[in-house]
C-alpha cells in the first residue's frame, strides 16, 4: 500500500510539473484551477472578499476604466490604492458600481454638446463640468492634496490644457 501511495504522490508531481510547463503564463492556470474557498487570481487561491469579477490589490490605480468616462480624457495621479479592482477584460460600469465588460457598458443618451446646451447660464468654473444642469467637479481632473506652503509662498491653480486647475506654489520675488 506504501509504494502504491508513493507511485500516485510521484505521478501527481509530474502531472502538475506538466501542467505547470504547459501552461506557463499564471492567469492560463485559473481556467483549469478551482479554488476550495475564494477565487483563483494570477495562478493562485485567494480568499477574495471583492464583488463578482473583481479581485483585491495592493497597488491598484486611483483611476480605474470606466464606462462613464472616455479614457483619452483621464488625467490620473500614479498612486497605489489598495482594494478590489476588476478582473483583466472588464470596466466599471460607474463610480464604486459593479465590474462589467466593456461591450456590455450602457449607451449615453447625449451627446456632451447636447449636454452642453442645457448647463446653466453661468459657465462652469475650471476643473468643472455640467451635468443635469448642475455644475459638479470634473472627474477627470486630478485631486491634490499639497503639502503646507514654503514660508511666505502660496498656491494658486493654474488651468492646464483640459481645463483643469493644478497648484502651482509662488513665492514673491
């Protein structure tokens, strides 16, 4: 019974040594891998406490895609965020929402032109946009969080191309 024991462990080494050399790239894995508890990410078993299609990182983009926001437009800040992130091939159908694939991301009834006409008389402010005649900030604008001023020195927004305002310190000369 020992050296039957002995025979399947060996034949279980190879076969998973096969498969191993077969399959090399980590995510392949999942496809044939099932997890007892969790899911299974980048060839391995976790304990993914994230919604359908997403898994959890710990050095995620601050500016995940999206089916509300165009990603030529995005400016974002290379930061770590840790937290569920969707699975590779799928978006976030909105903010905090649920992870979909792109196809499947709801049509936009208007156009931004025609969004455009309904804003208010008054023009949004920089790093704003107008949305259900509200002028609300521009998700595409990139947040800062500046350190306190040199003394003497204070910062003031300067517009970039996209219209969004970023701090620029100026001291008196």
């Amino acid at each position: 019974m020992t050296a039957l024991r002995c025979a399947l462990i060996i034949l279980s080494v190879i076969a998973v040594s096969v498969l191993s050399k077969s399959m090399p790239r980590l995510r392949d894995r999942c496809a044939v891998m099932r997890c007892a508890s969790g899911s299974c990410f980048n060839g391995k078993c976790t304990n993914n406490k994230c919604p359908p299609n997403m898994h959890e990182e710990e050095c995620g983009t601050a500016c995940p895609a999206r089916c509300d926001l165009d990603p030529a437009a995005i400016m974002c800040m290379a930061i770590c965020v840790k937290g569920c992130v969707c699975d590779e091939g799928f978006v976030l159908d909105k903010a905090d929402g649920v992870c979909i694939r792109p196809e499947n991301c709801p049509k936009s009834e208007e156009t931004p032109e025609e969004n455009a006409e309904k804003c208010p008389a008054k023009e949004c402010k920089a790093g704003e946009i107008c949305q259900d005649e509200e002028c609300i900030r521009n998700p595409n604008c990139p947040m800062f969080k500046m350190p306190a001023p040199q003394p003497g020195c204070e910062y003031v927004d300067e517009i970039n191309e996209n219209n969004c305002p970023i701090p620029k310190e100026h001291c008196p000369a």
